[in-house]
C-alpha cells in the first residue's frame, strides 16, 4: 500500500497545521483534486457528512479516513490519497462530546461500490500493522519506509 502512493504521486508530508478540521480535510483532498480524482463538490460532500453524522471518518486512534458515499457525483477515479499533519487535528463529537484527533489522513475516493470497499480492505490491510502507524506518525517522508 505505501508503494501504491509513492507511485500514484498521492502523498503529502504538510507543513502548516490547518486551523480546523474543515481546512484539514479540504488539504487532504488537494492531490486528488490536482489529479482529477475529484470535484470540489467532493471535498464539500465530505465536509458536510463529518457536520452531519459526527467524526465517522476517525476510524483508528491518529487516522482519520475522509471519505463520502461511494455514489457521489463529484467522483471521477478511484484512488486514496496519504496526508500527515504536523500535530494532530480535532473533531468534536457532539453526540457524545467526546474530541477524536488524527495525524495521519488517508482519504479516500470510488468511482462505485465495489472500489469503495476495494479502497477500505486496502487500507485496513496496512492499518492493522501497528508498527507501520506508529513509523507514520515519527516519519517525515514516506521514502524512510518504502524500501
């Protein structure tokens, strides 16, 4: 998985902290835009999911997964997109008024369903090594850990 972002030219090392997780999640969504994966519509999708359903995109402690429904319009391919922060950004979960934070952004984007969970088994795949998230959170480029 790390190689497929090193080659797909999708992944940013930022070095400005975003004000909000709103500015977080539009910096994140940057390669996909510039390489034509998504609209701004997209970005503005994820973005009003998160201010409706709550953090849902806060899968694991540090990452967060932007994403939106797999059917949305301002699609155009399908990839995912790798973007670490220099510290960590916070939501707040109103229901529970609980503050999630992430580092590391993997966000995503599927043409259709079938890519949707193609995208989120790949992920998962890395995810479950902790070893790999903990090198993530200390790297400043991801060529340290593609060898």
């Amino acid at each position: 998985m790390l190689q497929y972002f090193k080659q797909a030219g999708l992944v940013q090392y930022v070095d400005q902290q975003p004000k909000t997780w709103q500015e977080a999640i539009q910096m994140s969504c940057r390669l996909l835009l510039e390489q034509g994966y998504i609209t701004q519509d997209y970005v503005d999708e994820i973005i009003s999911c998160v201010q409706e359903y709550g953090p849902y995109i806060c899968i694991a402690p540090h990452v967060a997964m932007p994403h939106a429904s797999e059917n949305s319009q301002g699609v155009l391919g399908t990839g995912i997109a790798f973007t670490k922060f220099p510290e960590a950004v916070k939501f707040l979960d109103e229901s529970t008024n609980e503050i999630k934070e992430a580092q590391l952004f993997f966000t995503l984007a599927a043409k259709d369903s079938q890519a949707h969970l193609q995208n989120i088994s790949n992920l998962m795949e890395l995810l479950m090594e902790e070893d790999k998230v903990e090198a993530l959170m200390t790297t400043s480029s991801m060529l340290i850990m593609i060898s």
